[in-house]
C-alpha cells in the first residue's frame, strides 16, 4: 500500500502483521502471510531453542518478503531467542506478555525493528523511550494472554500519547474491523483469530472447527485472579479452572491443569482438555480461506469507505 508508513518501514504490501499464536504460528503460516503481502510471524512462545532456529531457517526458504518474530517474555528461553534473532539477522521482532526494555540496545544495535505489544498507555510510552519503532495496541477481545482495556478504548488513547506509528489488534476479523482500527488513529493492524481459519494454519481440524462454529460469547477470560488473565474458547477445561477460581485455589492446582494444555488442542485437537485461545471475533469467522484471500478481503475497502462517507455526510 502505496502511502501507508508502516508498509514503508517494514517494505510490505498491505498494513497486517499476523498474531503471535504460541504453537501455532509456525513457518508455514510466517512465510504464507508475507507472501501474501503482510507480515508474517513466527511465534516462539515456550519453544525450544533448537526449533526456534529451524523455525526461522525454513521460513528463509519459504519466502524472501520480511517476515518477524515473536517473543513471549514470560518464556524462560525469552533471553537466548533474544540472542537468536540477531545471530540470525531478522528485521521485525515483536514481543508479548510483559516488557522488552532489557533486550531493546541489542537488538536496535542489529537494526532490527521492534515492535512491543502492549496492553497500557503507561507501557507504550515507555516502550517509545526504550527506542520501539512501532507500538502494537492490543484490546482485550484478543485470544490468549490479554489486558484490561478494549481496543475502542486503548487504541486511540496510545495513538495520542506516543509518537510511533501504533497497530492495533484485539477484535479485528473483516474489512469493517480494518476501517475502525484506521479511524481511531492505528496506521496497521494485527489480525491473530482469523488466520486460525487460514489454510495455511496448521493446527489440529478440532481446533479449526472450534473457531469456525464459534458464537459471539463462546469465549472466556480464565485466570484472572491469577495474574495470567487468558482468553480461549469455552470447554470442560475453561469450567475447571472457573470452579478453581471461585474456589480460590493455590496456583499449583491452576499450573498442574494448565500444564500442556495448548498443545493438546493444538496438535492433538483434545476437545475437554485443550486450551483453544481464540478471541472474541470467533464468531465472526465462518470459513477457511488462503491467506492471500483473507488479506486481500480485509484491505478491499473502497466501497466500505465510500459509504461510510456517504452515511456521516
Ligand atoms: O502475549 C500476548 N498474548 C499471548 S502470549 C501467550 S502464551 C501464554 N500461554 C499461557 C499463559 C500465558 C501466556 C498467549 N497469548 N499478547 C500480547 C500482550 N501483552 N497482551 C498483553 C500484554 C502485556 C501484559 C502485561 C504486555 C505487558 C505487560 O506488562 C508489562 C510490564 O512489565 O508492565
């Protein structure tokens, strides 16, 4: 997109950076959604480091557009995924779950351009003085580990308060959701739960169906008296940890159920046991398509603009 200054600062064809899905987001999602024009990520969530590096070299091989890579700070591999990021030259880092300020000198000293998700005001701007090029906003309609503030009311009020470009994501799954991201100020934006429906996608077809026959309020926020606040699609395993928190359980009992439970849903699609983040806009996702059909869908907006500006004329 001609115009657009994060399309400029990454050298991308249309303004999407693809959600961070820990054991999801692979190479092979990475590399369809930069081919497709976006920016593709890999997520490295609690990886092992070896798979880190495979990860990033076949996503060499699967395209030559940039592609990023997450980092999920609450991973006790977070501090060499640091380290392998710059050994292995990646141009976009983006980071979850806490705040980067310890890694953000090595990597703005590889050049590498980098973009923390935050859930706060008060942690964007200090991301903004720690050097971030780019700030990503994200609501809590978002899947996985999520903020308190919704993305109606975050993104504007990041976008006022630091002078970076800000993306924003939690809640965005069609063109209409990329035309209300442009008007509270985001320049980008960040799409995680409709490329659970990409072909590309390669997560267990229980998962896939899940999202894809998703209600409206088929979500849930569980761990919230915990301090690990995270949203997934409603199953058995969401009603345990329901009956543990109204319990007041010890942490040790939300840990022993939580354990593996995103790779069981995952890999093995265990539809009691698995933990299937999805954000709110599951319910607005009805199809499997390509990448490329979902990208070009969302930035098709000319006639959505059109009557928008016929409807407040
Ligand atoms: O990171 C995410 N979403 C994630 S990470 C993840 S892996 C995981 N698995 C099990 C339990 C916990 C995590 C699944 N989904 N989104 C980005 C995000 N970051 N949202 C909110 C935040 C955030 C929250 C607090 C960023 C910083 C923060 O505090 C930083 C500080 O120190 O002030």
């Amino acid at each position: 997109m001609k115009n657009n200054k994060f399309c400029e600062m990454i050298g991308i064809e249309y303004p999407i950076i693809q959600g961070a899905m820990a054991w999801i987001a692979d190479s092979t999602l990475a590399a369809a959604v930069s081919n497709a024009g976006g920016l593709g990520i890999i997520a490295t969530g609690n990886m092992p480091v070896d798979l880190v590096r495979e990860e990033i070299r076949k996503a060499k091989e699967l395209t030559d557009k940039p592609f990023g890579v997450n980092i999920m700070l609450l991973s006790p591999n977070a501090e060499e995924v640091a380290r392998i990021v710059c050994e292995e030259k990646i141009k976009v880092v983006t980071t979850g779950a806490g705040s980067p300020g310890k890694y953000m000198e090595m990597w703005k000293s590889h050049n590498i351009k980098v973009i923390p998700v935050v859930a706060s005001v008060a942690l964007a701007k200090r991301m903004e003085k720690a050097g971030a090029d780019a700030i990503i906003a994200e609501g809590c309609e978002s899947g996985g580990h999520v903020g308190e503030l919704t993305t109606m009311a975050l993104v504007p009020q990041v976008v006022d308060a630091v002078n970076v470009p800000v993306i924003a994501a939690g809640g965005i799954g069609d063109k209409r959701g990329v035309a209300a991201a442009f008007m509270l100020g985001a320049v980008a934006i960040q799409v995680g739960t409709r490329f659970l429906a990409a072909r590309e996608c390669n997560i267990h077809e229980n998962y896939k169906q899940k999202v894809l026959t998703a209600k409206d309020i088929d979500t849930v926020v569980t761990g919230r008296s915990t301090g690990h606040p995270v949203r997934v699609l409603r199953n058995k395993l969401t009603r345990k940890f329901q009956i543990l928190e109204k319990g007041n359980a010890a942490s040790e009992e939300f840990d022993k159920l939580g354990k593996g439970a995103l790779t069981k849903a995952v890999k093995e699609g265990d539809l009691d046991n698995g933990s299937f983040m999805a954000g709110q806009i599951a319910g607005l996702i009805s199809k499997e398509e390509t990448c490329k059909e979902i990208i070009e869908e969302m930035f098709d907006l000319v006639n959505l603009l059109e009557k928008i500006n016929k409807d407040i004329r």
